[in-house]
C-alpha cells in the first residue's frame, strides 16, 4: 500500500457529536478506477477544489505515476491499490484510509468494465455475464459497504455510483447486454443504499456520464472534461443538499 508523497497532508478529524459538513478544501475522496479516462480526469476535477484525492488504481505502479503528474500541478493526490473485485484488498484500502485521515467523504465508484458490444442476451456466455456484475455491481457494493463506516460516524458523505443510460428501463436495445444489465442493477442498488441512508446526511446518486472519448467508450464520444462534470457536480453537493436517490445526467435527472 503506498503511504503517499513525504509530508502528505493529513486532514483534521471530526467529532461524532458535531456532525458539521466540512468544507470542499478539507474533504477526502476515493476515486475507483481512476488511472486513466474518466476516472483520472474525475480525480483531476475534484483535487482542483481542494479536496485530497484518493486515486484507486488495480497497478499501484501505473497509479503512482499518475498521481506524481497531478501533485506537479499542486493537487493533493494519493494512488492506493485498488481491485474491486478483491474483497481482502478492499479492506486493506479501508484501513489505510482510517489510519491516514480517519473518515471518508466522497466515494466515487467509477470502476468499470465489460462493455460487450456485439453480444445478444440470447447467446452470450454467462461468465461475461458474471464479470460485469463482479465490477459493475459487486464491485461498487463491496466499496460502500467497507467505507460506509467512514462516513457514518460524522452524519456527512457523498456516494456517487457511475452508471449509464443504457441500464435505465427506459432504454431499449439489445447490444451490451451484460453491461446493460449490470448497470441496471447498479441503479436500483443506488435507489435502496440511498433510502437506507436518508437523513444520516449521507447522499447517494448515480451518474450517467454520456458517451464519452476513452478506451472503453472508443471513439466519436465527447471530450472527457466534459463528461466528468456531472460526476463531479453529485460528489461536491453542498451539505443542506437533499439530492439523493437520483438518477443525473449533466446535472440533470433522467429516467431509471
């Protein structure tokens, strides 16, 4: 687990009994996922509020080079080794986390794979099947429920599941069936952690980023700025919010 630069800025912790939402510069954030495409440029536009980012990489060699770019630049970046699919490397995250700062206030579950393009829900092998809802859904599950605990304590958080349109119910199509799927699923995680959440000052959301220009996304989508903005929009939601249990793309509602 890399412990980060010399001199990494450790953030004050909160108290329980005063459940007072901490300003933008003194928030911490994990982004999964988060070493190239929109994850990277997610982190990017989080640690240019100030926050200290958390830039979860699979490669801890590829995510701290990474990372070394972004503190460059001045931004407050940490990578940490991080596989969703990897329940005992998850725990290991969360300790590092609570040793380091002591809470959690904004999880980004970005990590995502398996858009099967070209398969039909009629023939495709379930083991693909299987592994986007290993990453898609499991993987943003076993993130909340290790990190929750990070948050609760302090009445404070921002959950933000990175979903798509092609998962809302009111999309048809038959491409992309396992990712499609999986993110449906996502959706409906996202609407009951919410309502279990209510009132604890913990919101949760999904966001649609839209087609976007990146490995996964191939060409022809938009710039990946652009994208991020929405994502970032639902992590940085000010702390009377009560959006929560939403479904956004560009910062607007869209359908489940």
């Amino acid at each position: 687990m890399n412990s980060g630069p010399e001199g990494l800025r450790r953030q004050p912790r909160r108290t329980s009994s005063l459940f007072t939402a901490p300003p933008l510069a003194q928030q911490i954030a994990l982004v999964s996922g988060a070493n190239r495409g929109l994850g990277l440029e997610v982190v990017r536009q989080l640690a240019g509020t100030g926050m200290a980012v958390l830039l979860g990489s699979r490669n801890l060699t590829l995510g701290e080079r990474t990372a070394q770019q972004l503190r460059r630049d001045g931004a407050d970046v940490t990578a940490i080794q991080l596989d969703v699919t990897d329940q005992a490397g998850i725990e290991v995250a969360a300790r590092y986390i609570e040793n380091t700062y002591g809470r959690l206030d904004v999880l980004i579950n970005n990590a995502g794979a398996y858009y099967d393009m070209g398969e039909l829900p009629s023939s495709i092998d379930l083991d693909i099947v299987r592994g986007a809802l290993e990453t898609n859904l499991f993987g943003a599950w076993r993130l909340c429920e290790a990190l929750l605990p990070l948050m609760r304590p302090f009445g404070f958080g921002r959950i933000v599941n990175v979903s798509s349109g092609c998962g809302s119910s009111a999309v048809e199509g038959e491409c992309c069936p396992a990712y499609r799927v999986s993110k449906a699923a996502l959706n409906t995680y996202t609407r009951t952690l919410a309502a279990e959440l209510g009132g604890s000052g913990i919101l949760v959301n999904a966001v649609c980023p839209g087609w976007t220009h990146t490995d996964m996304g191939g060409t022809g989508g938009r710039p990946v700025k652009e994208s991020a903005q929405g994502v970032v929009w639902a992590a940085c939601l000010p702390p009377k919010s009560s959006t929560t249990g939403g479904f956004f793309r560009d910062c607007q509602p869209i359908d489940w």
